[in-house]
C-alpha cells in the first residue's frame, strides 16, 4: 500500500493530538508550513478558542524581501513578543506532523529566544 505525504503527515499529526493539549495558562503552540509561508497560532483547546496568530503573510514580514528559514526565525520571534504582551510565558509545542527539522525547529528556537518556555 502506498502511503502519500499527506496521509503520513496526518497520522502522526492524529497521534501528537491525543497527547498535547492546550489551556488558557499554557496554551498550545501550533505550527502549519506550506511550500513557501508559515504559520503559528496560540490555541486554548479547553476553550476552543485561537489566543494569538501570526504568520509570514503578515504585512511587517512581506515589506522585508527574506529567505524563508529567516521568515521563519521572525515569525517565532514576534509570536513569542505577542504572547509575553498578552501575559503568556509558557506553552506547549505542537509540530502539527512536521519534523523537528528546518523552518519548524527554527521557528520553535527563535521563540524560546525570545522568552517562551516549552
């Protein structure tokens, strides 16, 4: 049986999901990469409610014509910013499927640097 990227993807995302979860004290950092963006969301799973968002489409990372890994490091960067604004400091990682490897992993250092714990 042939098994996709997408499919594969899924089942791990599935078998991350039963473990991590998300509240309003520490509340779970998600990440979704596409081929050229990344996203990073803030998500109360208690509440089902999205705390905070913040991706490479935004207007202050689009003005700066930068290589992805760097739109990544200024994604997790500002996403933590916001978070200690909002009197977040810790947060559960979740990598949505995606290895702990690339844009991903610096997403996820640049946001410890900045002032998360996780």
């Amino acid at each position: 049986m042939k098994v996709d990227k997408v499919y594969r993807r899924n089942r791990i995302r599935n078998r991350i999901r039963k473990v991590v979860s998300g509240t309003s004290e520490r509340p779970r950092l998600t990440v979704f990469r596409s081929n050229n963006e990344i996203y990073a969301q803030l998500i109360d799973d208690l509440n089902h409610k999205t705390l905070l968002a913040y991706s490479s489409l935004n207007k202050d990372v689009i003005s700066q014509k930068i290589k992805k890994i760097e739109k990544s490091k200024l994604v997790g960067q500002t996403i933590a910013q916001k978070a200690l604004e909002a009197g977040i400091t810790a947060v559960v990682f979740d990598r949505s499927g995606y290895l702990y490897h690339g844009r991903v992993k610096v997403l996820a250092e640049a946001a410890r640097e900045a002032g998360l714990k996780f």
